[in-house]
C-alpha cells in the first residue's frame, strides 16, 4: 500500500533512493575505515577453501547475472584467479566441467530462482564448495549452500531490481578485497585507497540521486523510441546490460546493451536519428575510445545521452544530454553509473504510463523453470 511506499509513488523509485542507506547496511560491521580493513565471516570461516580455489565460477540469472559480471572483472583483477560467469539456466543443461577444486558463487536476490537451485545441485554432486550471494534471508539457495555473504539491502518490492544489485556489487567488492589481502595479490596501498572509495560510496550515490529532476526532464523527450542502445567497457559493460534490461522490462522499449568497441562490428548499423544511444564515458583508462564511439554516433545522427565523471567538457560539447557522476576509482564506477540508468528507465516508463512496479508477463521470484 501507500504507507510501504514511504510517500513514492513507487516502490522501484523508493528502492533506487534507498540505496545509498542499504550500502551502508551492506557494508556495516564489514568494511571499517578505522582499521581499514574489509572483513566477511565467510572468508574468515571458510579460508581454507576459498584462498584454496582454482577458479570461480559465478552462476545466476538476470539482473544477478549482471552484478556477476562486474563480480568477474573485480576478482580476477584484485584476486588473480580465473572467473566464468554462467547463466543458472545454461549450466545446468549443459554438462559443464566441474571439480572439487571449484568454488561456485551463486548470486540470487530472492533465494528461491528454480534454475539458479538447480545449477547448485548439479555443481555440489561435482563436489564444488558452494557460497551464495543472497538478500532473502533463510530463503532456498542460503541453505542449500556451505557458505555465503547476505546482501543486507532489505525486502525489494519492485520487479525490476535496483538496490539488490548494488548490493550484490558491494558484495562481491568486498569479497574481491578480503581475498586479495589474505592472497597478497593486491598492494597495501591499492587496497586501502579501495576500500576508502568503497566507504565513500553512499555519500556519493546520494549526490547522483540529485540527478533525478533532470533525468525525469530528459526522459520525457526519448518516450518516442522503439529501440535503444547502451554502451560500456570494461566495468561499465555490465552496467550497460543492465541499463538496457531496465528499460525493457518496465517501459517496453526494445533496447540492448553492448560493449561500445562491438558497435563497429553490429549495432552502429542500426543507428539513424531516431536512435537514442545511452553511452557509459566516464573518465577512465577507456575514455578516449568511448569519446571516438560518440563521435561515430553523432556522424550518423544518433541522440547520445551520454553518463561522464563531474567536469567533463569535451563530451558535453558533442552529446545531446549529458549527465554528470562524482569520481570514483574505476572498479566501484558501477555503483554510481547504473543509478541514472535506473533512473532514465523509471521516468521514461512513468511517462510511458506503464506499471513499472508490475511490468507485464514478468515475475519476482522465479520458482519454475
Ligand atoms: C527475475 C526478476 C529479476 C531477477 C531474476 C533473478 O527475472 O524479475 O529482477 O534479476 O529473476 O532473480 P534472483 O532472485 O535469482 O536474483
């Protein structure tokens, strides 16, 4: 009812401004800036088995899947072991390669995905020591598993999931961070400057929320669309997924999400001036070649709406909207670059007025195949 919804309109649109305060709930008792440092119980009860993994092997479907493919960049960046990213649904079909030196990390906001349950039966006969990724508390999938991390982000009402990604992100962020110490593959001072931009992360998350009237504004002029693109690199090509899932399920509008170097190799055949392209730019190591892939867009007249990092003149110049995030060290840009995506997703299907809390044909849970 009303009350729920804390005086929104929505529960989507309460969910995505809660987030700053369930970060913090997520990172509370496990990331201290006094002591700098990063604890998770599971690492410390589960140390053995953990540090002790040839490989990771993430597993999940949909929004959770996404949070799982930042998961792979962060721990195979920080931690130096091999990560694959699998859908539940294809794993478990698919007579995979599974062994007991295998750790198999299963994400799943509602603990209770049939296809996600499935992947860990198959992966626990195979004798893989299993650690979840969950925000419903004594749902299915936390105990079916040998361990595991809750996301702390609290019931999530809306269809489409917003905090309990950031949340998973914040999770694997810090399981990233509590492995690469106890491995030694991260140097003392990278991993304090992380986990101090990890700490700053709701502050900042609360500035990008200020976007929200200039999102609702902007969204009004792209309800004409049929079709989007979205595009990102490196951390930011997950977030370009989920940005194009976002808008799909609670606007309708077919939209995709790519990394920005395979346009060249596909999408940018599909771009004339009816083309909204939502392009992830912020300023990091990719910058240059995601600024090269505007200016391919607007040579074909495409509408750029582009996400850039405060300060940034030279795409404001060329883009037709631009939005500005605070800075932030290149592996939690994520956490920040998907709000306006959850954003411009809400307000366009507000516009659209469509029943973003309920989108059609989809469900919350998934308990069947
Ligand atoms: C459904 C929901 C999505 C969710 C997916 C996986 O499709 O609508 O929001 O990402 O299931 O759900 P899970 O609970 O396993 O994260």
């Amino acid at each position: 009812g009303e009350i729920e919804k804390g005086g929104y309109p929505h529960f989507m649109l309460k969910e995505i401004f809660e987030q700053p305060e369930c970060l913090t709930n997520c990172m509370r008792g496990r990331v201290n800036v006094d002591t700098d440092n990063v604890v998770l119980s599971a690492v410390i009860d589960y140390k053995k088995q953990l540090l002790n993994a040839n490989r990771f092997i993430i597993i999940a479907c949909g929004t959770s899947w996404h949070a799982g493919l930042i998961g792979k960049q962060i721990l195979e960046s920080l931690c130096r072991i091999p990560v694959e990213v699998e859908y539940a649904s294809e794993f478990r079909y698919r007579n995979p390669v599974i062994t007991s030196k295998d750790v198999v990390i299963a994400i799943s906001q509602s603990g209770e995905t049939a296809d996600t349950l499935a992947a860990i039966k198959l992966a626990k006969e195979n004798g893989a020591f299993i650690y979840g990724i969950c925000n419903a508390i004594g749902s299915s999938i936390p105990r079916s598993t040998d361990t595991g991390s809750y996301i702390h982000v609290g019931p999530e009402i809306g269809v489409a999931s917003t905090k309990a990604f950031t949340g998973q992100v914040t999770v694997l962020s810090m399981l990233a961070l509590a492995l690469a110490k106890e491995k030694g593959t991260i140097s003392n001072e990278a991993y304090l400057s992380i986990v101090k931009e990890l700490h700053a992360i709701p502050q900042k998350m609360e500035e990008v929320l200020k976007l929200n009237d200039r999102i609702a504004d902007l969204s009004r002029i792209f309800t004409y669309a049929r079709n989007f693109l979205y595009l990102g690199r490196g951390y930011n090509y997950p977030v370009a997924l989920e940005g194009a899932l976002k808008l799909k399920e609670i606007s309708y509008i077919h939209a995709e999400g790519y990394p920005a170097a395979e346009m060249k190799h596909g999408p940018i055949a599909l771009i004339d001036s009816d083309m909204p392209v939502v392009v992830i730019a912020t300023h990091n190591a990719m910058y240059e070649k995601v600024l090269n892939n505007i200016q391919e867009i607007k040579a074909r007249k495409g509408k750029v709406i582009a996400i850039v990092t405060e300060g940034d003149n030279t795409i404001s110049r060329i883009a037709d909207e631009v939005i500005e995030l605070p800075d932030t060290i290149e592996c939690l840009e994520p956490l920040l670059s998907t709000i306006p995506l959850q954003l411009l997703a809400y307000h366009i299907a507000v516009c659209k007025g469509k029943n973003v809390d309920q989108p059609r044909n989809l469900a919350k849970s998934v308990t069947v195949e």
